[in-house]
C-alpha cells in the first residue's frame, strides 16, 4: 500500500500543537511506518512536492503576509486541510491583538524606551497583517481538531482515522477548547 | 563587487527565521544576519487583563517550554502578593521545571538535532530527521522518545495536562503530588538515567575528538546563568552570575534588578530583540545563556554523577568551552543533572504535603519573576494597579538572550566555509546546525521548533540573483 503523504505546518502559534502530535510518543514508530512525512518544521524538507499531498495539518492562525501566502499554497496542493488546535480553528491568543494597531504596537514594543536604540522592524521581515485570522475565514478547510493542545490521543485518532480512508468522529469531549 | 547571500531557513515565503550572508568586494565574508519573522505581540495585548490570568496566558507564548513561562509568571506574582509560598510548593515547582528540561533537551537532542550528526551532516535531507533516526536507529530513537515521554508524562501527573498544565498560581501551586504519582515517577526514574548515560557515552565515544566539535565554531563571550548562593549549578532561583570566557566572575546580581545590568536594542531587520549587558554597550556585551551558558557560569554541579561529567568536560576543553557545538554536549550532561534532582525530591516526604499555596491580595504594585528555562534566563516583569490589572509588561525570553551570540555563530560559519566567492554545498546544514544548537525556541520570541530546510541565494549588487542552492 503507498504511504499516505502528509505535510505540517505552523502559523501563528506556539509549537503547543506540533508537541502534541509528538506527544503520541511511541505510536509515532508505527505512524512512520504509514506515513511519508513531507514538509514539516521536523523535517528538511520545504515545500510541497509538485503533485501535493494528501494530508496537511495547520497549527497556528493567519497573522503575517506570509501566512496568508502559505495558506493558499497549502489548500492549493492538498486534499484534506485539518486545522489543528484552537489557533488554526478560532484564533485563540494571537488573535487577541486584534483591535490593536499593528503599527502602533511595534512602536511600543520596539521604539524608545523600550529599547535603548529604539530601531522599527519594518525590513525584510514579513509585514503584520491588520488583522489576525482563524483558518477558515481565509481558506476552505475540512476538518477541526479543538483543543489547546489537542490531546495527543484525538490527534492520533484523527490521522489514523485519515490513513484509513475514513472521516474522523468528533463527539463529545472531543469538542472541547481549550 | 559586493554580494548578499540570502539563506532562508524556512524559504522565503514559509519562513519564521531566515539568514543574510553579506560578502566584500574579495568574496569574503563581511557580516551575517539571522532574520527573526514573526511577531504576536504578547507584551500589549497582555495589558488590561488581571494578574490572575497571566500564567495560562503567557504559556501560550511556547508550546515546547509552557512551563517556564508559568513558573516565571507565577514567581513574579508571588512577588506582587508579596507572599513566600509554602516549602511545599517550592520543591513541586523545582520537580515540574526538571522534569521539562528532561522533555525539552530530549526534543532538541534526539528529534530535532541528532539526525545531523548521527545519521551524518551530509546525508540525505529527506531522511535526515526523526522519522530517519527511527528508520536507521530504532532502539536509540525509542530510547529518546521514552525519555521525552517520561518528562511530559511527570508533568501532566503534576498539573493534569501535558502542554500548558493550568497548575502553578500566584501564590504556589493548585493540586498536591499524590503518592501514586510519586511513585510512578520513581519507578521511571532509572530507566532515564540510563538512557541518558548511555547517550553520553555514545556521544563522546562519536565526539571526544574536541577537533569534530569545532564544526560550528568556537568564539569567546560572556555566559550567564542563575547560580546558588555557594556557586553551584542552579534553574528555579538564585543570584544571577555573569562570567567571562574564561569563567572569572563579573558580576553577581539580584535577579529582581536585572535591568540594571541588561538592556536590549532592536534592528530594522528582525522582530527579535537584543539583550545586552549594559556595562559593556551593544553589541560587546554579547552573553550566553542556556546549557552551555549555564555550565560555563557555575562551578559546579551538587549532584555526583553530573559533577562527574562536568570535571571530564572541563578537562577536555581546558576550562570553559565556547564552541557552539557543545550545546548539544551541556545538554546532555544538564538531562542527568535534572534526573539526579529530581530523584532527591522525590525522596523528600516533604513532596506530598497538601500545604500548597498561600493566599493574599495585590500587596505590590510591580513583581518580577526570573528562572531557568531549558534554553536559558527567562524574565517576567509585571506592573499592576492596586485591583491586579496589568499596567505594563516586559519580557525577557531565553532565546532572546542568545540572539548577538545566534548572529555570531551564523558570521563564523560562513567565514569557515565561505572563501573567495566560494560557497560550498556544506555551508547549508552546517549554518542550520550552528542555529539549531542554540535550540532557538522561535516560539517562545516568535516561533519555529528545530528545522529549517535551508535555500541560499547569491545575489550581486544589482540585486541580481547569481546562483542559488537549495535542499527541497
Ligand atoms: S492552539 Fe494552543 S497549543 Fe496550539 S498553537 Fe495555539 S496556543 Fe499553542
């Protein structure tokens, strides 16, 4: 049987959803038997393969013109898009700057006095976006995983769920945020 | 002619972090630049929500190292109810702290880093990473997953979760140890202290030579970490020591007053800012913090086994050590350090006392909390009105502490491996490798885990691209 392809990827977030996966601790020794893991912050490689995968799960929501990039690329090149974690499904705590200035906060943050040059990060770094976005107001996505993190037991139910063919059943305590 | 080359670690449009090669008009190096991409903007949007709030609220910065930013968060409450928390409480912080540097150096060692020097720098990227250790060495990569398990596994016993345990609070902590999982983890115990003792063995058998440990670089600097009172090697509390390359203290301070002796500039380039110590001016007061940074500024270890390691790693490097790469080595020998640790608090009946927290209002307006994360010094200040609504805050995050030493490490490799014009093929992995031992936890300034697939571009002066190697 061909190994089912997956890629991972992360937005704005904290890397709480990528350690979650991780967290299915020696489940991984079989799911990398079954699995070809493609672009992923844990591995080399960057982009997507040419033909897309079948699988990407997004941690972390759309905050920067670069995301907004990716996100496209991502809904582009796979057939199933999971939003992993409360980032990628509402938002969550990146969004809570929203209704600030993103201007404003990095002259707060960056300006004089709080640093001693008071130099503005306003090159080669991607720019903010005005407004911090869940998956879903940007792009179609198929499936919600809640949770932060999602406990590794529903992320590992999900993707084997995905590696059978099957549509993974959220139910219950499998709904819950946070 | 001048020429950039730009190297970025997750590609120009995927990228959280992403590298600027500048050389002269020789094809030499000039400078290097490690790009920081993004920004969530934790310190205003923290502003106007109670203190109570601040420890669930700041874990979410990292999702590798919650912990630390409760612990640091809860510790600068502590400070603003002006409580000393019960013994208790003191000893389960200390226990939850260790058992997250076990899972966090376990992350970096075997997951993220290994696969480059135990499956080979050179070998191929697309098998170079956990899955290909799994493949190629299964027994070691169980081992490191048991290992990583068993420090998550203590810390949901303690806090009920794995990531982001809602568990330490102004004031102590909100659930005891019961003796079930205290014993669960003394059980467990020796099985990591042998798998760390054998992954120290393997790595100097692989590595004694300390020429192979030159391959990131070796560059002198300042090193800070928090200390015992008598010098010892510390990571909850303590007095914070600044030493030089050659481990003469230069100062010794009061955590609390860490702004007189650390400022921070920023760059237009990067949204990581730069920590300093101020004595010396921006950019000289280069410091390190972290395991190496740590190791470097103590003078010794408390406990017998890592004490052991310590004199060997002394010995071989004749004194301190400034190359990147024993990163990896401090790591390790801070793993057993942290599994010695917590085998005494385990011991300690004290462990499974219910007294737990102390409870009090806002009895000061400003508090401080300071600890050791994996990767170093972490620093929350608070400022709250008399109701405990945050005023103002800053923070300090370990990895920022690194960023002037991340920058030199990106400047010295590619002098090695950049001559006349002259790049080679192995300058990708090795100035991803010189990132990668600092751990860079972007997530706590930004984000990013470990890896950073890695494209260079040569770019001449018209800003026309000459060449370009890539890895995908
Ligand atoms: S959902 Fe929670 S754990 Fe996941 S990235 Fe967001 S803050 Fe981190």
């Amino acid at each position: 049987m061909a190994k089912v392809r997956v890629a991972t990827m992360w937005f704005s977030g904290c890397a709480g959803c990528h350690m979650s996966l991780l967290d299915i601790d020696e489940t991984l020794i079989d799911l990398a038997a079954r699995i070809d893991l493609r672009n992923s912050p844990l591995t080399d490689l960057k982009a997507f393969p040419e033909d897309g995968v079948d699988v990407t799960l997004i941690e972390g929501a759309v905050a920067n013109e670069e995301h907004l990039h990716l996100v496209r690329t991502a809904r582009e090149k796979s057939k199933i898009i999971v939003a992993l974690g409360d980032c990628a499904v509402t938002g969550n705590v990146p969004a809570l700057r929203n209704g600030f200035d993103s201007n404003q906060m990095i002259q707060a943050i960056y300006g004089s006095p709080a640093t001693s040059n008071g130099a503005l990060p306003f090159d080669v770094v991607p720019r903010l976006l005005g407004r911090v976005s869940p998956l879903a107001e940007v792009i179609p996505v198929d499936f919600f995983v809640h949770g932060c993190p999602p406990p590794a037991g529903l992320i590992a139910k999900v993707i084997l769920a995905l590696l059978d063919g099957e549509t993974p059943e959220l139910v219950g305590s499998d709904l819950k945020f946070g | 002619m001048e020429r950039q080359i730009h190297i970025e670690p997750v590609t120009r449009i995927e990228g959280h972090g992403k590298i600027t090669v500048f050389l002269d008009s020789a094809g030499d190096v000039r400078d290097a630049q490690f790009h920081v991409t993004e920004l969530r903007g934790f310190e205003q949007f923290c502003v106007g929500r109670t203190m109570w709030e601040m420890p669930g609220l700041t874990a979410r910065i990292c999702g590798i190292c919650p912990v630390s930013h409760i612990l640091a968060s809860a510790k600068a409450c502590d400070a603003i109810l002006a409580v000393r928390i019960p013994e208790t409480a003191q000893l389960l912080r200390r226990l939850m702290n260790l058992a997250q540097l076990v899972q966090s150096h376990a992350l970096s060692f075997f997951y993220l880093s290994a696969p480059d020097f135990l499956l080979g720098w050179d070998c191929d990227p697309a098998t170079r990473n956990v899955v290909g250790l799994i493949a190629a060495r299964p027994d070691l990569a169980r081992k490191g997953i048991r290992l990583r398990a068993f420090g998550q596994e203590a810390i949901d016993r303690l806090g009920g979760k794995r990531i982001h345990p809602a568990w330490a609070v102004p004031g102590g902590v909100n659930q005891a140890l019961s003796q079930e999982d205290r014993a669960w983890m003394t059980e467990r115990l020796p099985e990591a202290r042998t798998t760390i003792q054998e992954t120290l063995a393997l790595f100097k058998s692989a590595f004694g030579d300390t020429k192979e440990r030159d391959v990131l670089g070796d560059y002198p600097s300042l090193y800070m970490g928090l200390v015992r009172q008598d010098g010892a090697w510390e990571h909850y509390e303590g007095v914070l020591r600044i030493v030089d390359a050659k481990g003469r203290v230069v100062r010794e301070h009061n955590p609390a007053q860490y702004a007189e002796i650390i400022q921070e500039a920023s760059e237009p380039w990067t949204y990581l800012k730069f920590p300093y110590y101020q004595p010396m001016g921006y950019p000289e007061g280069m410091y390190r913090v972290g395991p190496l940074g740590r190791i470097n500024a103590c003078d010794r270890f408390d406990t017998p086994l890592a004490q052991a390691e310590l004199e060997e790693f002394r010995a071989q490097s004749g004194g301190r050590s400034g190359r990147v790469f024993d990163y990896h080595y401090a790591r390790l020998i801070e793993i057993l350090a942290a599994i010695e640790e917590m085998a005494e608090l385990l011991a300690d009946d004290r462990i499974t006392s219910p007294a737990i927290r102390a409870e009090a209002g806002v009895n000061a307006r400003e508090g401080v909390g300071v600890h050791e994360a994996p990767r170093g010094t972490l620093i929350h200040h608070y400022w709250v009105d008399q109701n405990g609504i945050i005023e103002k805050l800053n923070l300090i995050v370990s990895t920022g502490h690194n960023n002037l030493a991340m920058n030199r490490a990106i400047r010295e490799i590619a002098k090695i491996y950049i001559k006349k014009g002259k790049v080679s093929e192995g300058i990708l992995n090795r100035i991803e490798g010189g990132i990668r031992a600092y751990d860079p936890c972007l997530s706590c300034s930004v984000h990013a885990v470990g890896r950073m697939p890695l494209r260079v571009e040569i770019v001449n002066a018209q800003g026309e691209v000459e060449a370009t190697l890539s890895r995908d």
